[in-house]
C-alpha cells in the first residue's frame, strides 16, 4: 500500500471521462440497431398505396394489380352485372355484408363506392387460393353461377359483388380492400379516406 496522496480530481476527471466514452459508444451501437428495426424501402413500397388508371377498362373486363403483395381485382360491372346483384341475396351468406370484409362506405348491396366498379383482394377467404373470374359474357355455367368468382381449389363461390354463396367452403365474403377515387380514370388502393 502506498502512502501517496489521492488526487480526487484526477479520479472524478477519469470516472466522467469513462462515463462519457461508455455513453458515445453506447449510443454508436444503439442507433444501427434501432434503425435496423425499420422498415426496409422495398417493404415500404410493398405496402404502399397504388394509383390505377382504369379509364380503358372495358365493361366486363377484370384487370389485376398487387398491393402488399396480393393481388387486387377491379372490375367494370355491366348494367346486366348490377340488376342480377339483386336477385341473389337468398343464396348468399352474408348478402348484407354484416361480417367486416370492407370499409365502411362499400357496405352496400354493389360492395363499392362507385356500383360500374368492383374492387376487391383476389383471395379466396378459405385457404388463401386464388378464385378464377367469370365474366357476364361467359357462356357457361360453374355450379349455378352464371357470372362471379369461382375458385377451383375447394368450390367456394362468390357473385359479381364478391358475396359468397350459401353451401361452400368459403366462411366470409371477399376482402374490399381501401380506396378511393382521385377523378374518373384514377383509383388509389390502400388508401382509405371514404367515399370522396
């Protein structure tokens, strides 16, 4: 043991200095790491919203898009399309919509904000297969459905409103995904501001 005075300064300058060196480094490792945490940009653009340009859809026509990494249908329904909407509701499920399967302001009869224009996640709501599209002007029939959604892996069927049928294994109507219509040739999907 040595008899030397202790020089208390120098001890607290080397503690603060330990302390402030500790601290930067800290901070130097915790900034990466909190920023890894974040959201790569492919996943940013992954779920982004997406405009769509639909003034060349035909009537009948069905054109896909992906948002968050699904596909998304919109189709332009007919005035034939619309009127046949109406006589189904006996052979639906939930021919009100009453289960949450679309915002609010497409809980209606058509399932849209504008009845021309169906818009809708093109997944089957049994076990996620991908249902097939049949336009009005199809010539046959898939099991009483004249037009609609038919999805080849279990038999659910959906109508042109994506309204399921009674009887199939598909629980819940198709998923309406957000949107809104910017003007007349324009719609954003996954962005849900109403009916404007």
């Amino acid at each position: 043991m040595s008899n030397a005075p202790v020089d208390t300064g120098r001890r607290r300058f080397l503690t603060a200095a330990t302390a402030v060196v500790g601290g930067v480094g800290a901070v130097a490792v915790a900034v990466p790491f909190i920023k890894s945490w974040n959201p790569s940009a492919k996943a940013k653009a992954a779920g982004a919203p997406v405009e769509v340009n639909i003034s060349k859809v035909e009537p009948g026509q069905l054109i896909r898009v992906e948002w968050r990494g699904k596909p998304v249908w919109v189709v332009r329904r007919t005035d034939a399309v619309l009127t046949n909407l109406k006589t189904l509701d006996s052979k639906l499920r939930d021919p009100a919509s009453k289960e949450l399967q679309q915002p609010e302001y497409a809980t209606n009869p058509a399932r849209s904000i504008k009845p021309e224009y169906f818009i809708a996640v093109g997944i089957c709501t049994h076990l996620g297969c991908s249902p097939t599209y049949l336009p009005d002007s199809f010539n046959e029939q898939v099991e009483g459905v004249t037009s609609g959604f038919f999805c080849p892996c279990h038999g659910s069927k959906f109508d042109m409103a994506g309204r399921v049928f009674q009887g199939v294994p598909a629980p819940l109507n198709l998923v309406i995904p957000p949107h809104k219509y910017v003007d007349d040739a324009t719609v954003i999907i996954g962005v849900d501001t109403g009916a404007t």
